[in-house]
C-alpha cells in the first residue's frame, strides 16, 4: 500500500541531508514530528502516517541521522542532541510547518528531549513512546552496568556494551536475521536472556541464533529492514550507543543549561510505554518525567517495546484523544 505521505530532502544549516516523509496539515491541524529510534527509519511510522493523514494532521517523519535516505556520518560526536534538534528545527523551517508535536519512540526520544530543552517555543506538545525524558548526560555505561545488576539483578543495558564496540557493525551486518529476530521477538521475555545480561547479545548475534519474531511484522517488513540496513550499514546507527556509552553527549558545552535541575517542560506531554518492555521499562521513566514536564499524561499498554508497531490503533487513538483533550487543534475558519 502507497504511503498518503511523499518523500522529500532537505540540507540542514550544518550540511546533513536528511530524508523524510511529508504530508502537509489542513486547515486546524497540527503537525506530527515523528522521530525513530534503533534500528529502524521513517517505516515505523507507517500506520501513524495513514491514520493522521487521513485526519488531515501534517507529518514530517524524517529517516533520522545515520538511517536510510539520510546521511550517514561515523563520528559519534556529530549525533549529539543540540545539534540533531538543530536539524530537526531546520526540516520544519524548510516546510514551513506550524504548530507542531515532536513524538518520539526510542532513541528518537533522545533529540525529542532536546528540542524540549532548547526549542520548546517551537511546540506546542511532546510524546515520549517508550523512553521518557533523556538528556543522556551524565551515563558512562561502565558505571551504570554494575549499579543497574545491583538494582535488577542483571545489567539491564547488557547489549550496549556489545554495540559499543567498534567491530559490532561488521558482526551485526553480517548477521542481519538474526538481529532481526533478537530485536523483534515474539516473546518480550526473551530480552530478559539475551539482551539484558552483558555478553548475551554479542553470543546469539554471533552465532546466528534465530527466534520467532512478533506477529505484527510481515515478511515485507523484513526485507524493507533488510534492504536498508544492507545499503546504509549499521556505523552511523550504532553511533547513538557510543555517543551515550562513552559520555560525549556532555562535550557540548550546555551542562549547566540542561541541568535536570533547570529544565522544565510546561507544554503537554504524553507518554506510553509496554509493560512488557523489559529494557526501558516504564517504572523507570515515571518519577524523572514527573519531576520535569508540568502538564504529563502517563499511560502504560500491555506490550513489547515497539508500541506504535504491537498496538498502532491504541496509540494512533490515543493520541488523537491527547490532542484533542488539550485543545491543540484549532477551529476551522467559516
């Protein structure tokens, strides 16, 4: 099925082109920015995309830095959250978009975050699909494995330290299915054996272990993955984890302006996480969102972690019931 949205480029004031697809809002209605996360692109949007389409809602959902028809860089430092909300602010520009929500699932809340931080003027509202507010400052994974296997008994982001490594882009390429499966599980619990402990990931990836994967994914849905993870590669994917493992998000210079102490989000906010997310789990989001966004509506669906794919007409309905309740649409003229 065509997608209602078109394909369009654009450069950002730094110089990246970024892909994305475009839809344009009717009249009344706002904009949704959708922002991916690992390892996907603009793909997983597909039934946010027809549903708000067909409701007359705009879209800018970019294939993000380091994915698809976007470019690629292999430096960690060039996917820092200032300077990726930066491009982010350039797309809307370059359309001309007005009264816009940034929706993020992922790693896409990373610069969902920052343009909550350094651009919230730009918005109207903020959904976080999965990961709640994250600055990333302050992490170096070295520190946070051994507290998180006090705290939980396993080390929770156990397979970051795999994809932190240099030569896991070549490992993981190489072996695409079975990242594929591993990622996409039929059964979340599997993420509690092979994703959480540190060096399970890096064994059954190796290996070339293969699972069931979920049942909202068709055969299709594999080779779109396949086809763009084959011609783009996974270096500028992986950058996200070696920029967070490695503490560089803190090299820009702003610390003392996005003190999670300081910031302070007074623009709607909705989250939704899966219960059966067993790697950002949702009890970990709550207290720090409700310390930092005014006006926070929290909910919890019974699913994996990849909730606008598990459950898209409970999301797409629910955020149209958000928007609605916080007035962000405007009347139509006569």
């Amino acid at each position: 099925m065509p997608s209602p949205a078109t394909t369009k480029e654009t450069v950002t004031s730094r110089g990246i082109k970024y892909s994305y697809r475009y839809a344009a809002a009717q009249a009344g209605k706002p904009t949704l920015l959708l922002l991916h996360g690992f390892p996907s692109t603009s793909h997983d949007w597909r039934h946010q995309i027809t549903f708000f389409v067909a409701k007359g809602f705009g879209i800018v959902a970019p294939d993000m830095l380091g994915y698809g028809g976007t470019d690629k860089p292999t430096d960690p430092l060039d996917y820092r959250g200032y300077l990726m909300s930066r491009d982010l602010v350039d797309i809307l520009d370059a359309e001309k978009a007005e009264r816009v929500i940034a929706i993020g699932h992922d790693w896409g809340t990373m610069p969902t975050t920052y343009l909550e931080t350094l651009h919230q003027e730009r918005f109207i509202a903020f959904a976080h699909l999965a990961v709640g507010f994250n600055l990333g400052r302050g992490f170096l994974l070295e520190k946070m494995l051994p507290l998180f296997k006090q705290m939980f008994g396993t080390e929770l982001f156990g397979y970051w330290a795999f994809f932190n490594k240099e030569e896991a882009a070549g490992i993981l390429e190489k072996n695409i299915d079975s990242m594929y499966d591993l990622l996409f599980p039929k059964d979340p619990a599997l993420w509690k054996t092979y994703m959480n402990p540190l060096g399970a990931a890096d064994t059954f990836i190796t290996e070339g272990k293969r699972v069931e994967t979920a049942d909202y994914l068709s055969a299709e849905d594999r080779e779109i993955f396949r086809e763009s993870f084959s011609k783009g590669g996974l270096t500028g994917p992986l950058s996200y984890y070696k920029l967070a493992s490695r503490g560089l998000q803190d090299t820009d210079g702003l610390g003392e302006q996005l003190s999670n102490d300081k910031v302070k989000v007074t623009k709607p906010v909705l989250y939704i996480g899966g219960q059966q997310d067993y790697i950002c789990k949702p009890e970990m989001q709550k207290p720090g969102m409700e310390k930092i966004c005014e006006d926070l509506q929290f909910e919890v669906f019974d699913c994996d972690h990849w909730i606008q794919l598990a459950l898209p007409d409970r999301v797409n309905a629910t955020i149209e019931r958000w928007i609605e309740a916080k007035g962000l649409e405007l009347e139509r003229s006569a």
